[in-house]
C-alpha cells in the first residue's frame, strides 16, 4: 500500500510538468444535524453542526485520452472526532487505448441497478460517518483495465491495499451502542489475512446489454469491506475484517413501462456462507395531474438468508418509496419512503428533498426515522436516533 | 410500422418509376419532403458542438445551464449523441448517452458523477421535460423519418421565406403530442418553425428557428432555437456554438464507458 501510494506521488509529479491548467470545481457545504430525543448515551447530543468541502482538480490532455482527476474531502464536525475525518476521493491516471482503458489511483466504481441497497457495489469501502445509507464511499487504491466489446463490458481489478470503514466516535451519533465496560476502536481493526491492510484483491465484472435487458456478473476475491464480526480484547471492541469471495448478478429489464430490478449475491468465508437478494421495480407516472411532475414509485425485497443472524438489518424487508421531480429549473426533488421488516414490526423511514437555489447552491433535507425496532435487530442501536439533517452547498 | 415503412418506400420506388405520376396525395407529399430533408443532411459523419441553454419563466427570471453535445451519424439506424453538462455548477459532469433508434425505442443512459453510476432511462419518458426546459425529451432527440408519419397541408410564406407547411404526427409510442406543424424551407429543407399540439390537440409549444449557418458547404444548422410554450408562457432559448463536423469520432466515444469519464 505504501509503495502504491510512493508511486501516486512519483506519477502526480511526473505528470504535473506536463500539466498546464487544471481545471477546479468542487463544493463546500453546511449541515446541522438535528436529533429528536435524548441520546442512548450522555456522551452524545442532540445538536450536530459540521462542514464539508469537496475540491476537484481535473486536466485532459493527449486529445482526451488522458486524464488526472484528483479530488479530496474534508469534514469538520462540532462533536465527532471521527467524523472529523479527511479522504483522497479520487488521484487516478486515465489513459485510453484503442480497445480498452486502464485506471491507476485511487478512484471509485459503482456496480448495480437497486434503490434500497447496494450489495454486488464491493469495490470502494462505505464512508459510514458520512452517512448510514452506504452511498459515500472512500476512495480504492486499484489498478483497473476496462474494455468494451461487442459482446460486453469486462473490468478488471487489481486492489493493492484496502481501507478500513469509518465509524463514529464516542460522540458521535448515529451509531451502535457499544456494551458496558468495552471501548470502540476502528483503528484497533484485526484481519484474516497476515498481510492485514496490504492483502491485495481482486475483481473481475462483466456486463452484456440486450437491448431492454442489462445484465451484470461480477466476482471479488480479497478481504470484505464489511467487518464479519467485532472481537473484544481486553477493553476494546475493534472490527474484524476476514477474507471472503463473492460472486455477484444484476439484472435490469425494462418491460413496457416497468423498469425492473434484481441483485444478488453469494459471499464466502472460512466461517460462514451466505446469499442475499434485492429485487423489486420502478413504475414512473410521468406528467401527473396534468403538471411537469413525475411520480415514481420504488418497490423492492431486501432478503438475507442468514435470517436473525444477519449484520445487514435487512433480511426479510420491503421498500415502498415515491419519488417525486418536479422538473422545474431548480431540479426539486423529494423522495419519501419506508423499509417495513416483514418478520417483526420494524420500520424505517426517510425522506430526501433538494432544490437548487440560484444557480450555484443546493439544499438538502434528509430526516431517518426508526419505529418499533426490536431488541435483537441490528436497528435498535438507533431506536432514539430519530433526526433531520439539512444541508447547504456551495457549488465553484 | 415495419409495414408502414415499406409502403412509403414502395410508393415513393412506384414514384419515381412511373415518372408522370398525375397526382401523389398529400401524405406522400408530406414523406417526400421529410426524405429529402433528410438526405440533404445525410453524411455529416460526426459533430461536436457547444450548447448554452436559457430557462426563463413568466416573471423572467431566467436560469442557465452550459451542455456540450457530441453527435455520430449511424447508416441505416438513429444517430447517437452525448450531452454533457458544464453548468449549474452541481450537476457538472452529468452526462447522457442516447442511442436512437428508427423503429425501436430510443436507447438512453445518465450517468450521476457524485456516485459515479450510470443509470438506464425508460425510454417511456419522451414527454417529460428535458432538465427543466420546454423541451420534451422527444424534441431534442434525433429525428429519425420514421418516427412520423406525414402530410403536406400547403404552401406558405415564413416571414419572406417560402416554406412547405406539413403536418407530422408522432409513431412512436408515449409522445406528449397529437400532431406537429412544421414550416420547411423549400429551398434548403429545413426547419423554420415547428408548433407543438398537445394530447387534447391545443397548441402547446412554438419553436422557432433562427441563425442558420451553413458548414462543410452543406450543412445547415441554427444558431438560435426558441421553443415558447404558450400554456405556462415560460419559454427556453438554446443557443449553439463552436459547431465542428467530421472529428473523426467513432462508436468508442459514444459508450458506457465513455460516458463515465466524459466530464
């Protein structure tokens, strides 16, 4: 992993003689975080205000065949240490060939089609403190060589070095309750693998398009970005990061006017084996009530074989959401939804709303809200988690 | 619509072939017209250009955003185009890949740069409005010959232009439209003004054409285009520049790949 991130710099410097004019664009925002009842823990409040700023540097040269992107991200945070935090997003080299394209840096890559969850997306590790949805994601050290054909889209990934998931701190909330007497410690993170944090993974994704139909396959071998489980030693409680193999399918037709959905996975361990499901359809009434607004309605299954056991909260749920756009010159958006487990009465709501303002500012809502959760289910950790977030943007 | 197709050309053959032809009616007129618009554009192999898009409302307040367009002509299929957003400033980097299609359903991607994923569009959306402007999906989509069927209404004088006046009417599924007017040059064959009915048949939109240019000696494209929608009385003004033809792009540079690192 060092020597990966020796050699970043080497090719950033190399590169940058060459490079004239980057271009800059980016964004800084405000967000206060507003929780409706009292912490589970008095280290924790009810208010939250931080800021965030996201640079990007961009240049093209070699008539776009080439490219760096480099793009950072801060976060400063009033209470939570750990979501003060600092992430390279993106500092990749792009090159093009005739036939294929190579990626080397740290970078993104978005894999499915789902709403609700993203389970074959493996590549980059989940910015957690970020969010709790799993959307942020931090950037992946890989070398990456893509290439599409006639008969589809092959990527292939070499992933030198692997990044540990943020969790909040002591202060921060949301986040799971840590028992009595034990001290969390992302940092204090153990792993399968000797080689730790410089295991090397591997990916390899094929996606064909059949006209309506898009199809993904996808396999990953290397360590799991999700902690398998979380082992006490002496007083502190660190994730544990174990080797896994995952095979991963999405699909995604479009009948008529139904776009429908599925993904899929089967994950391997030395402890424990398991396939999970996400599949559902898309319906958009376009031009409602005679307007320019668009009503769509989100129906998935969330499916989790392990069943109790399952880290993930969703084993046996369904989505119900409604996005409305408003398509107007602002981009309003809301969408409304909720995550009911089918096994027990938990819910899980959220909304998201955003509007521009002017030509350069964004605002976003988000309220998350838990009911009835159950004792033994990885959601009751936010039973008295119930906020609103609002957030402020400044786009350069 | 395979067999309409067929039909059109078999009477246009049955045109040419039987040259004194007393009387073509006016549906065959309205095709021939919407044939030879096409043909005079055929083979423009490919063009980059760039777009500045102006929203303005009632008040008239106006909003704007930058795009620039990438476009490669098929033989025998709908061309395929990229549009990539320069500004608002948060949506830099959006990018859409359309493949169209004569017959079947145009094929659409975006591509969301925050979460670097591309997302396929039903291609049931025609009617919706592009980004927030007054034009339709449809309208800014390739205009491939069969997606209307056609009619010749009469001779008209545009403002000092003399123009065919033909009626189109949509073939393709899910249009927000019942019918479109549309004055053709009839020296040049091209646009000069297209209105809009919507699907209760009340005029709806009027898009005017302005600026022509003409490039590689051939090829006429409008500098200016303003769509008014006279029901909501907002109107979109999209204005064209730094048109270049035959860049030798290829089908590489209109792929999924492609968009994802469009910028």
């Amino acid at each position: 992993m060092k020597l990966f991130f020796y050699f970043l710099f080497l090719l950033l410097i190399l590169l940058s003689s060459t490079v004239r004019a980057f271009e800059l664009s980016g964004n800084i925002s405000l967000q206060a975080r507003h929780f409706f009842d009292e912490p589970l823990d008095q280290n924790q409040h009810r208010h939250y205000n931080s800021f965030a700023i996201e640079p990007e540097f961009y240049h093209a040269w070699d008539g776009d065949q080439q490219s760096l992107n480099f793009t950072a991200f801060y976060r400063y945070d009033q209470h939570d240490d750990e979501r003060t935090h600092a992430d390279i997003r993106e500092l990749s080299w792009l090159k093009v060939f005739n036939d294929w394209e190579l990626t080397v840096g740290l970078s993104k890559v978005f894999w499915g089609v789902t709403e609700s969850q993203h389970l074959v997306d493996i590549i980059n590790q989940t910015d957690q403190v970020e969010n709790t949805d799993g959307e942020d994601k931090l950037g992946q050290p890989m070398i990456r060589f893509s290439t599409e054909q006639d008969w589809g889209l092959v990527d292939f990934f070499i992933l030198p070095g692997f990044r540990e998931r943020t969790f909040s701190g002591i202060e921060g909330r949301p986040r799971f309750e840590v028992p009595a007497g034990l001290v969390f410690d992302a940092d204090a993170a153990s792993y399968e693998s000797a080689d730790e944090e410089n295991h090397v993974d591997y990916a390899i994704r094929w996606m064909g398009f059949f006209d309506e139909i898009e199809l993904g396959l996808s396999y990953f071998t290397g360590t799991g970005r999700e902690p398998e489980s979380f082992l006490i030693n002496g007083i502190t409680l660190a994730p544990h990061y174990v080797l896994i193999e995952q095979i991963g399918i999405d699909i995604q037709a479009i009948i008529r006017d139904w776009t429908w959905k599925l993904e899929s996975i089967n994950r391997k361990s030395t402890t424990q084996t398991y396939n999970a499901l996400t599949g559902g359809f898309e319906y958009t009434l376009y031009g409602i009530l005679d307007s320019q607004t668009d009503l769509g309605i989100v129906i998935e299954y969330l499916y989790d074989d392990r069943d109790e056991l399952a880290t993930s909260p969703f084993q046996n749920d369904l989505t119900t959401a409604f996005r409305l756009a408003l398509n107007d010159s602002q981009s309003s958006e809301v969408l409304i939804g909720i995550i009911s487990d089918l096994d027990d009465s938990t819910v899980a709501g959220f909304i998201e709303a955003s509007r521009r303002l002017g030509d350069k500012f964004k605002l976003t809502l988000e309220a998350k809200l838990f009911k009835n959760t159950i004792i033994s289910r990885p959601l009751y950790n936010f039973r008295q988690d119930n906020h609103l977030q609002a957030d402020i943007a400044w786009y350069f | 619509m395979i067999i309409k197709i067929n039909t059109y050309f078999l009477l246009l053959i049955c045109q040419l072939v039987a040259f004194n032809v007393a009387a073509i009616s006016n549906e065959e007129k309205g095709l021939e017209i919407a044939i030879e618009a096409d043909r005079r554009d055929n083979g423009f192999g490919d063009s980059t250009a760039d777009m500045t898009m102006e929203l303005r409302n009632k008040q008239g307040d106006s909003s704007v955003r930058h795009i620039r367009i990438k476009t490669l002509e098929v033989v025998g299929d709908g061309d395929k185009s990229m549009s990539i957003f320069d500004q608002p400033a948060d949506v830099k980097g959006t990018a859409f890949l359309t493949f169209s299609h004569a017959i079947k359903a145009d094929e659409q991607w975006m591509y969301l740069p925050s979460i670097k994923r591309v997302k396929r569009i039903n291609s049931k959306n025609k009617s919706g409005p592009f980004m927030g402007s007054e034009f339709a999906f449809e309208d800014i989509a390739s205009q491939e010959i069969e997606k209307y069927t056609y009619k010749y209404l009469r001779d008209e004088n545009l403002n000092g232009i003399d123009c065919f006046v033909i009626e189109r009417i949509p073939a393709y599924k899910h249009s927000g439209y019942t019918r479109q007017v549309s004055w053709i040059n009839k020296a040049e064959y091209r646009p000069e003004k297209i209105m809009f009915y919507d699907r209760k048949n009340t005029l709806l939109k009027t898009l005017t054409y302005s600026g022509y240019q003409k490039y590689l000696d051939k090829y006429w494209r409008a500098d200016e285009l303003l769509m008014k929608n006279h029901q909501n009385e907002k109107s979109t003004i999209l204005q064209w520049s730094n048109y270049k033809f035959k860049n030798g792009l290829k089908d590489k540079d209109f792929s999924r790949n492609s968009l994802k690192r469009a910028k």
